[in-house]
C-alpha cells in the first residue's frame, strides 16, 4: 500500500484542499449549532445582537410610536438588556417595516429564536440552489458557502444580509424561466440596496437591452406592496427615516469599507466622498455589461459585479460580504487549482480567528472584500488558462 509520502503532489493538493475545506466547515457548523442551541438559555444573548434593533422597531410600530426614535429604541433595547452604550437602529428603508412589525407581537427570546431559523434557511437554500445552478457536482466545494465567515456573523448577529442573498440566488434562479417573480425577489435586495449599486446599473441596462419587462413589473410591484404596507403601518416613516439618515450619528461613524475608510482620510466632512467608488463602479458596470451584452450570463457575470458592489459600496459591514456567496462559489467551481480552493479554505479561517479578537467597527476589517475579489479574478484566470490548454494524449 503506498504511504502518504508516496501521493503524487497533486494528489497531495488534493488531500489538503479537502482537508481544509472539511475543518473549516466542521468548525464553523459546531459553532453555528452552539449558538442556536445556547439561545434559548442565555438570557442577555438574544439582546447582544444587532436583531435587538429590529425587534425594537416592531415594538414601537405595534404601539403606533416612531421606530427611529432613538430614545424610545434605547430605552427598549436596554430595558431588554442590551449591554453596549450604543443604540441600535434599523436602517433598512422603510419598505422593510412590514418584515419588523409581526416581531412586536412577540417576547424578544421567542422571536430571536424565530429569526435566527429564518436567517438559517436563507443561507441553506442559497448554497443549496448556487451548488444546483452549476449542475450539483458532487464535490464539498459548496460547504465553503455554508462555512463562510460573513454569512456566519450575519446569521449570529441577526442582520438582514442574509435575506438579501436569498433574493440575489432567486433572481439567478428564475430570470429566465419566471422573470415576474425574479422582479419581486429582488425585493429582498432592496432591503440593502446599498450593498447593489453597480448590479443594478448593468441590470437596468439590461432590462432595457433585452426588454426583460417582466422583471421590473416584479420588483415595482414588489416594492409598491411593501411600502403600501408600511405606509399603512407608519404613515411618517419615510420622513422619520430621511431625519434619522441625516443626524450627525450616523454621518459620522466609521464603517470599516473602502469608500467610508476614503471619506474619514480625506476629509470626513464630505458625505459626497462616500459616495464616489460606487458611482464611479456604475459606469464600469454599465461598460462591462455593455460588451457582454451579445451573450450575457447572468450566473457567471454577476459574480464581478457583485464583489465588485461589495468593495465600492458607500457603506458596507464585513457580514455584509455575506452576499459574496455565490460570486465564490462560480470561481470555486470553475477552477481546477485545488491551491487555489485551499487559499479560500484558509482564508476564511483567517476571518474566523480574527473576529473571535477584533470587533467588526475594527479597520483591520478592510482587507476581506478586496481579497474576495483578488482571489475569484485569480480562479478565473486560471480555469481561463485550463480551457486553453489542448488535452493531453495518453499513449
């Protein structure tokens, strides 16, 4: 039988990337399965997170309140036991009240416990459905998916990120077969619109191109329900919302992306500033699609466009980079470098060591999302490389 020693060495890069992908995988599942189970008996757990905002705005909509009241929610998410001196508030547009509202009728631990399963299947259906977009091989590449850092944050924190990457699989899933229900998917996008920016100017443009109506018929009517609903719910939510954007507190803290890092380097005064990566992003994306338009996919060339929208985002938390799921996955599947495979593997252990000590308001958070993008441009290149190569002749 022939010895460990005796692998050949792509054999041995085999065994390590499998390795890799296995360990961070398995770690990262018994952490997600300690927190869930921990839930219910840890009583300030629930209260620790960001979903705390979120069940504080439902309550304040239940009682006919302003749910950016940062009093009101302060006083709230403390009385529930919320230990930082912060306050946390729900920034998601308005359209996204109706999402909050039902948790007014709920405690905080059940309703915690609630969201937490939800945010749990959006992750599990999204890797699930990207693995079946690339035809299901049957490989483990796709437990990176389960496994990445951000989506891990998102889902233990309780943030809407993931809900957002459900919506992003969606559209990928059904633009071609149900194009008004893709639309309507998009909603989910829309409760970080934000995070799309360049996505949405190469989708506009091909709305247009290829005169896919059906798809902004689906994401319209999808946003006029929900702000129909939450202008049922609050009639002065959007105005309470444009003043809660606008105060000094939010304008001036730090988010560790690129574009806010820019601002706070230069001159932090200049909100505009923040905004300039992104806008500039657009008109790339409306180039890159413009040159693709002949034979656009929107499974392989919405993986740029979003890594891309994550690193030039105005502002942007590393969970946030949750939604880089399905970009990874394209260049995971279509790379043959199993050095490659392994780097991402290591990568994200990287991620996992360094929030167990830094806190996610750290700078040394600006790293990940230009290495995302570095690392799927370089599985690319050299899956490109391996396409042009001409098969080998066995004698």
């Amino acid at each position: 039988m022939a010895s460990k020693l005796d692998l050949p060495p792509a054999q041995e890069r085999r065994d390590f990337a499998e390795v890799a992908i296995a360990v961070v995988a398995g770690l990262t599942l018994a952490l997600t399965i300690l927190f869930i189970f921990a839930m219910p008996v840890a009583g300030n757990l629930a209260a620790s997170r960001d979903f705390v905002s979120y069940w504080a705005t439902g309550q304040q909509l239940v009682r006919h309140a302003n749910p950016y009241d940062r009093d009101a929610i302060s006083a709230l998410e403390h009385s529930a036991g919320l230990t930082v001196k912060a306050v946390l508030i729900m920034r998601n547009p308005p359209w996204a009240l109706p999402l909050a509202y039902p948790l007014g009728f709920l405690g905080l631990r059940v309703a915690a416990i609630l969201w937490t399963l939800l945010l749990l299947a959006c992750l599990l259906i999204s890797v699930r459905m990207v693995r079946q977009l690339h035809g299901s091989p049957p490989n483990r590449i796709h437990w990176l998916g389960f496994a990445f850092t951000p989506a891990i944050i998102c889902l233990t924190m309780g943030q809407t990120s993931l809900l957002a990457l459900l919506g992003l699989v969606l559209f990928l899933r059904f633009h071609r077969c149900h194009p008004f229900n893709a639309g309507a998917a998009l909603w989910l996008c829309a409760l970080k619109p934000h995070l799309f920016l360049p996505f949405a100017a190469a989708l506009a443009a091909w709305i247009v191109v290829s005169r896919s109506y059906k798809v902004l018929a689906g994401a319209a009517a999808a946003l006029a329900l929900s702000s129909a609903a939450a202008f049922l719910i609050d009639p002065t939510a959007w105005s309470a919302y444009t003043r809660m954007m606008r105060s000094p507190a939010v304008e001036s803290e730090f988010i560790p992306c690129l574009a806010d890092a820019m601002r706070h380097w230069l001159d932090p005064r200049a909100v505009w500033l923040q905004y300039l990566p992104a806008a500039l992003c657009c008109l790339w994306a409306l180039i890159y699609f413009w040159r693709r338009r002949i034979a656009w996919d929107w499974l392989s060339c919405s993986s740029p466009l979003m890594l891309v929208s994550l690193l030039a985002a105005p502002y942007c938390w590393f969970y946030d980079q949750c939604l880089a799921i399905p970009a990874l996955l394209d260049g995971a599947y279509a790379t043959r470098s199993r050095n490659l495979l392994a780097f991402l593997a290591l990568a994200i252990l990287l991620a996992d060591i360094q929030i167990c000590v830094v806190k996610v308001i750290s700078p040394l958070w600006l790293w990940t999302a230009p290495a995302w993008l570095v690392w799927y441009l370089l599985a690319r290149a050299s899956a490109g490389k391996e396409a042009s190569q001409p098969p080998s002749v066995s004698a």
